[in-house]
C-alpha cells in the first residue's frame, strides 16, 4: 500500500517540475541614458590639466593608474579615466 503512495507522489513532484515559473514583471529602472560622457569625447587624448578648468556634475571620478574603484554600475555617473602619461584615455558612464 505504501508503494503505489510514494509513487503517485514522486509523479506529482516530477510533473510540478514541469511547470514553467511565472514570468516576473519587475518594474524598469528609471536611470539616466546619459551622464554627458558622449559630449567630452572631445578630450580623450587631451592632458589632465584641460580638466581643471572645467566642471562636472557631483559624482564624477577622475580615475588615475592605479586608483581603487567601487565596482557598482551607475550610469548617471561620469568617469574619466586618465592613463600613466597624465593623459585623458577613457570617459564614460558607469
């Protein structure tokens, strides 16, 4: 008597495996498309100094060789990245 329970109960299981998962509806992120990294493109290749005379928008990083980043992804924040010749080498969102 035992047997036929567990089998028709290991079916089931087996069977609500089957089941496909409700598709999730998470709302969209409301993020910027753009931190203004498009307009500075300008500068790659540029030295640091043409940097001083300028202003960014509050979270901007100017990333030097070396310097410890946060990893988080935030693309409304402005990054620019300069290499070992003191030159402007990247500029972008993340």
């Amino acid at each position: 008597m035992r047997a036929p329970l567990i089998l028709s109960l290991m079916s089931g299981l087996a069977l609500a495996a089957c089941e496909p998962a409700a598709e999730s509806t998470a709302p969209a992120l409301d993020l910027p498309q753009n931190c203004g990294a498009e307009e500075l493109q300008n500068l790659v290749g540029q030295p640091k100094s043409v940097l001083d005379s300028r202003d960014f928008p509050t979270g901007t990083r100017i990333i030097g060789p070396g310097d410890p980043v946060t990893a988080d992804y935030r693309a409304d924040r402005l990054n620019i990245e300069i290499n070992s010749n003191d030159r402007i080498e990247k500029i972008g969102c993340y």
